[in-house]
C-alpha cells in the first residue's frame, strides 16, 4: 500500500555556492543514468545523462559522476541560482527500455 | 521540441467510476510510459508500451490497464478507481526500444479520486 507523508530528502544550499546531490542505485546491470529536474507544477526534464562506460560528464553548470563500485550517481551543480530550486530525480536503465527512478531530493535555493 | 501532452491537469473522480488518462506525443517516438508520483516514493512505472498494441506491465500495475491503437497515444484506465489512486500521472515517450536516450515527460495529470 501507500506510505503517505513520506518526506523528501532536502538540500538547503545558499545561492552562488555548489550543490552536491546523492543518488545510490540498485541494479549493477544498469548501463545508462539520467538526472532530471522537476519545478514545482511540471513534469521532470533532463538535466544531463552517462553512460556506464564513463565516469564523468559535464554540462552546463552541471556535472555528473558515477562510481560503478559502489553503484552511485551524484549531480554537482556549480554557483547555484534561484531557478535550480526543485526536485531532482536520478534514474537508472538496465536492458531494455525502462527506466527505474529514485525517490528525489529537494534543492532550496537561499537568497 | 518533443511535445508530451496529457489530456487533463487536474481530475477528480468518485470512487468506482472508470478513468481514461490520455497522452499524446507528437515526436513519432516508439515507448511510452505511464508513471505515477507519490511524495517521497518517486516515480513509479504503471506500464510501458514499446509499439502499436504492445504493452508491458511495470512497477505497479495492479488496477490499471492501459491501450495504445495509434503510435502517438498511450491511454491509462483506472478500472475501477479507489482512494489509493489518488495521485500525480506522468506519461513519457522516448524514441526507440534498447536506444540510451531520455524520456521525455508531460506536465501531469493530479488525479483525485473521493
């Protein structure tokens, strides 16, 4: 059944700093990963994806790592601004087409 | 740009009454998915469908069966629906089977159902 009320994980991060979000995955089989940003009222959008052949990848103000030993994911974003408030969503793809994702964590922005 | 549109932002049905969610995508793409979203839980896949007529079970599909007769459309259908499907639906479409490329999502569908 549903747990309601459950809470999302928070991050608090003053505006200009760099935020670090967590992600531990669960299927060592998993070969591709996307984090995905979602505002408030919005479906998710992609932020920026890897593959398991790499360790790291930079976007724009982002970057993502991955550790295949311990099976972890980790969004770093850089002089973090106002609109980076949201949740934000790591998924995971093994074979095949579907995507498994975690439970999110909120980024507040402070002015 | 890829365009996911669901049919309804907000929705609210009586319990026992029979529930169509509609998503269109216009990008030709193959998979489309439907999600539910529930705080702290993430999103959790209902089905999936990867062509014309071909579905695939996720997640959760209990209580749920979904249609797909034309490439663009992915249709959820609550049966039956109950309390504990109040939710957020996200539906998505990505482009081809196996391919390591995003999905991409509709703004959502918040179903109540009292």
């Amino acid at each position: 059944g549903e747990s309601v009320g459950l809470h999302l994980p928070t991050l608090s991060v003053q505006e200009g700093d760099n935020s670090i979000i967590n992600c531990a995955y669960s299927n060592s089989a998993s070969d591709y990963f996307i984090w995905y940003k979602q505002e408030s009222g919005k479906g998710p959008q992609f932020i920026i994806d890897i593959r398991s052949n790499m360790d790291k990848r930079q976007g724009q103000r982002v970057t993502v790592l991955l550790n295949k030993t311990v099976k972890h994911l980790s969004l770093q974003i850089a002089a973090t601004q106002p609109g980076d408030s949201a949740v934000y969503f790591c998924a995971e793809k093994a074979a095949g087409n579907k995507l498994t994702f975690g439970g999110g964590t909120r980024v507040l922005v402070k002015p | 740009d890829v365009k996911v549109t669901q049919s309804s932002r907000y929705l609210v049905k009586r319990t026992g009454e029979k529930v169509f969610l509609e998503c269109v995508q216009d990008m030709d793409h193959e998979n489309m998915f439907w999600y539910r979203q529930d705080p702290g839980l993430g999103l959790r896949l209902i089905y999936f469908s990867y062509d014309v007529k071909m579905k695939e079970k996720g997640d959760i599909p209990e209580g749920y069966s979904v249609s797909r007769e034309k490439k663009e459309r992915f249709s959820l259908i609550l049966e039956s629906a109950s309390t504990n499907q109040t939710s957020m639906y996200l539906c998505a479409s990505s482009l081809v089977q196996g391919a390591d490329t995003e999905a991409f999502f509709g703004q959502g569908t918040r179903l109540t159902v009292v």
